[in-house]
C-alpha cells in the first residue's frame, strides 16, 4: 500500500467518523425536541464519537477502515434509537427525525463548499492536475505547506463524503432515512400506509440492496455538480 493511499484513508476516515456522529446526533436531537427521549438517555445526543462508536463499533470503526484503506473511501454504518411507539403516534415528528441525520450532512458540506470557495478566491487553493473525489483543490505555493495541504485535502473529502452519505440516506428505500422522510411530502393516509409497507423489516435488506443499485451512477454526476459549483465556469 502507497503512502498517498494510506494519507486518503486516514482523511476519509476520520471524515467518515466526524460526518456519522454529526448525522445521528442530529437524529437523536431533533427526536429528544420532538418527545422521544430514547437518545438522549442513550448519550446519543453528543458530537463525541465515543457513545456512537459504543452502540455500532463494527459499522462506525473496523468497517469504514477497512474500507478506507482498502478502497480509499470509508463505507459504515450507525444508528440512533428510538421509540417506535412514539414514532406511530407521531408520524410527521419521526419523518422530520428522519430527515435531520442527511441534514447534517448537507451542512457539513455547506461549510466545507464555503471554506474552498473561500481559499481560491483568496488564492490560497487552485486547481489541481487531476481533480478526484479526495482532491477537489490542491494548495498554493503562497502558505505554510503542511497546513495547506492538509486543509485541500480535508475540506475536499469533507465536501463529497456530506454530499454522498446525505444523498445516499435521502434515497425513499428502507431502511435509510429517505424512507420515511418520503411521507412529509405525501396525504396523511397514503403517508400511514406507505410506512406500514417501508417499516416491515423483510424490505430493508431488499431495500439495501437497490440503494447500492442505485446509487453508483448517482455518485459521478454529483462530483460533477460539485466540481462544477466550486469552480463556476472556470474549467
């Protein structure tokens, strides 16, 4: 394995790990706002990746090194829970619930487009050789060159890791957030019976296994989107 290889998977997967406890923090917050506090008591209301880490330590560390270091990309998962007696009662709160774990992710990413788009204005990023999903910028001569460095690449992987693992959970498919989050958008009684079929817990492997279907020609026009946004017309 090359040196670069493992500099990216150790980027991805403290970027993986950053990113998923921001995720299910923000479920276990919006649910403790909303009336559920199984969270909370849990510890899940936390940016500490310890208490997450603690309820999935194979989906949030041996799994994404693995694959970190394997792929160059981190892949995991984690969980929050929550009462799902609370959640039949309060189909709306547990839909919004849903939707704040990908939330996260897009604001994660917002920051992480601002601080790039910042840096090549500013001329301290530019664009490099070859663009990938580890390096959207490369540094400039003009600053120290560690830091430099160390800021394009991980303000780079911050920005598509947010980018794909909020658009990934938003797919409508069980068991991702996208699943339920669907219902906001539909009438109070299809929206009950489109979540008594989504919840039964035969479709979530089934479910699983179209997201990843699916999801890969997702991906290239994403990074092309974000590319594209970062450089506005410059390429």
């Amino acid at each position: 394995m090359g040196a670069q290889k493992v500099i990216d998977g150790l980027f991805w997967f403290m970027a993986f790990l950053f990113s998923t406890t921001v995720h299910e923090a923000a479920h276990s917050f919006v649910a403790m706002r909303s009336g559920d506090l199984t969270a909370y008591q849990g510890g899940q209301v936390s940016i500490s990746p310890i208490p997450h880490i603690r309820r999935e330590p194979i989906g949030m560390v041996l799994v994404p090194l693995f694959t970190a270091f394997l792929n160059g990309w981190a892949f995991g998962w984690a969980s929050a829970p929550y009462d799902p007696v609370w959640a039949d009662r309060n189909p709306r709160k547990a839909a919004l619930m849903s939707v704040a774990g990908p939330a996260g992710n897009f604001l994660i990413a917002l920051a992480a487009w601002g601080l790039l788009r910042l840096g090549l204005s500013l001329d301290f990023f530019t664009i490099p050789h070859e663009i990938s999903f580890s390096h959207l910028v490369d540094y400039t001569s003009g600053g120290p060159r560690g830091a430099s460095a160390f800021l394009a690449q991980a303000l780079s992987v911050l920005l598509m890791l947010n980018v794909l693992l909020g658009t990934f959970n938003l797919l409508p498919l069980p068991p991702l957030d996208g699943a339920s989050a669907v219902t906001l958008l539909l009438p109070e009684g299809l929206a009950e019976r489109y979540r008594s079929i989504v919840l039964n817990p035969q479709f979530s492997l089934l479910g699983l296994l179209v997201a990843w279907q699916l999801f890969p020609p997702i991906a290239r026009p994403l990074f092309r989107l974000v590319v594209q946004s970062l450089y506005a017309g410059a390429l």
